[in-house]
C-alpha cells in the first residue's frame, strides 16, 4: 500500500508539471546547452564529468547536476563552459516503517528535482545517468516536456537489480522500480550504454534501442614517471604506515628521502626502486553488496600462508581505496587479521592522486560481480588505461573487457586468486614474469580514447536534430 502511494503521489506531481508545460509550451530550449544529471556524487560519478568536459570541448554549455559530496576532477572545476548546480542532501523521514522512510524519500526527491531542474537554464538535451533512476527519469522527462528539450539516459545498469541485491528478487518495491525503470527508460528520446550485452537487453526486454558507449580511461589514467611515483609515495607516507620504509615502520622519525618503495640519492637526487620493495597491490570500490572483499581477504591469508611455508614470494602492501556503506564493516574484518608480510589500508584519495597511484601499482584486483550481469566496472577501465594488469572475478559479460592470460586474469573464488597471486609475483620483479608480459600486451593494445570514442558516438545523436 505505502509503495503503491508512492507511485500515485509521484504520478500526481508528474501530472502537475506537465500542466505546468502546457501553461509555459511557449518555453524556448536552450540552443544546444546540456544538463548532464546524476542523482549521486559528482566525484564519484566519472562517466558523467567524462560527458560534461566533452561537451565543453565542443563548446557547449553544460549545467552538471548531482550531489557534492566529493570533490570532482579540477579539469571539471576549472571549466569556463561547465556550472556545477548541486543538490541538497535531504533529511528525510527516519522513524516509522523503512518502506514509509523510502515512500517520504522518493516523494520529497521528487519535488526538489523539478524545482531544481526548472530553475537551471533551459537546455536542449538533458543527459541522465541510470543508475539511481528513481525518481530522476521521470523527473528529467517532465522537465523536458517543459523545455520542449530531448532525453539521453546512459544506462550504466538497472536499478531493479542494485535494489535486488538488499531486498531480494521479488520485494515489492523491487518489482516497482522494475516497472518504472522501463516504463519512463522507453520515454526517451536517445539511449547510450556501456556494454554490447546491455544493448542487447535493452532491445529485447524494454524495446529500447540503445548505443553502446564503453567506458575508456580518461587521459590522466596513465603510467606514472618514477618521480612522481616517489611524490605521492612520500605524501601518503605521512598518514599511512605502508607506504613508510620498513626499517622504521611504526616510527615517529623517518627518512624524508625514502618511501616503502621508492628511494631519492641525495647528491644527485636520482629516485630508484628500493632493493627488496614489497609488491604494491591496489583495488578500489564503493563498498557495496555487488562486491565481496571477503574473497581478497582470504585470497591474502593463503598467500601470507604460501610465504610461511617457504614459498618465495614478496611482501604485499595492499591498498582499497573508495567510500561506501560497507566499508566500516570490511575495516573491522582487516583489524581481525594479523599478518606480517602483508600490510593493508584503505584510504580515500582526491581526485587527481588516484590515477596516479594506479599508474604506480603492480596488480589492480577487481571484485564487482555486475547486479545484472550486463554492466562492466570503470576501474578496470582506469587500471588499463595505466597499463595495470587485473585479477577480476568472473561474471557474464567481463569478458569484453578483460581478455584472460592477455591483459589479465579472471577467477572465481579466494582460492583461484591466491593461486594467481602467488603465480603473478612467484618472479617479481623481473621483467620475465606473466606480470610484465600483461602490462607489455596493454601498452601494445591500441583502443580509442574516451574523446575519440564520444566523438564517434555521441556527438551525432547532438548533432542529427540540430
């Protein structure tokens, strides 16, 4: 009942914005100005600064709408073309029945989204993320009825299935959600989406016709020169023990000069890899149910174990960065574990540290198992974009991006990744081992950048009805 109340009071407010636009059907759109829009985080939400920074590069003006969580990329906040309208973060309902807590949410979104998006300068597109859809489709949509304006959702995954994931296949708001999502999906007027195998679904389960637009790294995502390796290796070194030289871990004095992997020669300033250095093995998330890091914590007990029998293997120094729900929970798992070759922590980095500390890894470990099996994760994107070599858990559709014992390896259980991990760094760090073989194929690979991709894809769509 609370659900289906939800869906009537949304529909009642949908009803009265379009009378709004048959009141204002004089409302000129914008010419050519974008709303690029995503009811999450702009700084976690890289796709959709990618969109706003390629439509500023063909001059566009773009209106970036989300929340400000997270500080996004300085390439975002430096653009004279892109005008970032955040969201506030609304103190809904927090007692009563959770599903009454959801119904007062959706509601109260609901009204805040049409009155933001009203106010924004009316433009001639408004590109939409979906993922969270609920309820900014149908939000974007009336908006565009009012601004006599066309509707883009990139589809990144359904949200039925992410919302599967905590309250089950057949919860009443999951099949809801279901129904809205392809309901309003089928009301657009252009559809993108990062996977040949969500096209395909799209097509044959929504009757939406979709193109595909894969993720590709940014031009930041990149190899990192030694010296700025040696850079960040000295800042994290400040507030996060692993990355401080082992022989005075834990110490408050250490050598400014040297980092746990890194070392600069004081007379000619030369940095070089430390002799001996552990194995930097890197992993990042949004601590959430599509991503069981108990497999790499087991996955790290038997490798601490193969080291313990004899087995000739390096240190690890194991970083998961990231921000989410879960993470609290997983940090209280590390605590539990009591290792001595293997050092883990699990910091949040800005924006442009990121790429660089992918660039500097050895191993990127990926453990996004896709809701809908029809999704592939952006960081592994960003990893080979570094040339990273990847360990990724095996779902349907991975392999359009990750190529088994070329670029990477795909496992399905803690047992099979230690197996890899203990395969990958048995030569480390020789230049004869699989790992630096993976790196030589990804440094070979020639695929289209991000820009070349959206040139190809996307500015036709913005260009057909202009």
């Amino acid at each position: 009942m609370a659900a289906g109340g939800a869906a009537l009071a949304v529909a009642v407010a949908l009803v009265a914005a379009a009378v709004l636009w048959w009141r204002w059907r004089r409302a000129v759109p914008g010419t050519g100005r974008v709303c690029v829009a995503v009811l999450g985080d702009l700084g976690r939400s890289p796709r959709m600064q990618y969109h706003a920074l390629s439509l500023a590069r063909h001059g566009r003006g773009v209106t970036l709408l989300g929340y400000f969580q997270t500080r996004p990329h300085r390439d975002v906040l430096s653009s004279g073309d892109i005008r970032i309208v955040p969201l506030s973060e609304l103190r809904c309902l927090r007692v009563g029945p959770k599903l009454l807590q959801y119904v007062v949410k959706v509601v109260t979104q609901t009204v805040q989204l049409l009155y933001v998006m009203l106010k924004v300068d009316p433009p001639s597109y408004v590109l939409l993320q979906n993922p969270p859809g609920l309820p900014i489709i149908a939000v974007a949509w009336v908006a565009c009825l009012f601004w006599r304006s066309k509707l883009i959702i990139d589809w990144h995954n359904y949200g039925y299935t992410v919302m599967s994931l905590s309250h089950g296949r057949n919860h009443p708001l999951v099949r809801i959600a279901e129904w809205y999502e392809k309901l309003f999906g089928r009301l657009s007027d252009y559809n993108l989406c990062v996977t040949n195998a969500m096209k395909e679904d799209l097509w044959v389960n929504c009757n939406i016709k979709a193109v595909t637009l894969y993720d590709r790294p940014a031009s930041h995502f990149k190899e990192t020169p030694l010296e700025l390796q040696h850079q960040l290796y000295m800042k994290l070194a400040k507030d996060y023990e692993p990355f401080r030289p082992q022989h005075v871990a834990g110490s408050v004095s250490w050598n400014a000069e040297r980092s746990a992997f890194t070392e600069r020669d004081e007379k000619s300033g030369d940095v070089t890899k430390t002799g001996g250095r552990p194995a930097l093995l890197i992993s990042s998330t949004s601590w959430t149910e599509d991503e069981d890091f108990s497999v790499l914590l087991e996955a790290l007990e038997d490798y601490e174990r193969y080291i313990n029998e004899g087995v000739k293997l390096p240190a690890l120094v194991c970083v998961i960065t990231g921000k989410g729900p879960l993470k609290e929970y997983y940090n209280g798992l590390i605590k539990k574990l009591h290792f001595k070759h293997i050092q883990i922590c699990t910091p949040w980095l800005e924006a442009e540290d990121y790429p660089v500390l992918l660039g500097s890894a050895d191993l990127g470990v990926c453990l996004h198992k896709s809701s809908s099996g029809l999704d592939l994760p952006m960081k592994v994107v960003d990893m080979f974009g570094c040339c990273l070599p990847v360990c990724a858990i095996y779902f349907e559709c991975l392999h359009e991006l990750v190529k088994h014992n070329e670029n990477g390896l795909i496992f399905r259980d803690s047992d099979e990744l230690a197996e890899q991990l203990k395969m990958l760094f048995s030569e480390f760090p020789t230049l004869e081992s699989k790992l630096h073989d993976f790196r030589i194929n990804l440094r070979a690979s020639k695929q289209l950048s991000w820009d070349q991709s959206w040139d190809k894809t996307v500015l036709p769509l913005l260009s057909q009805t202009e």
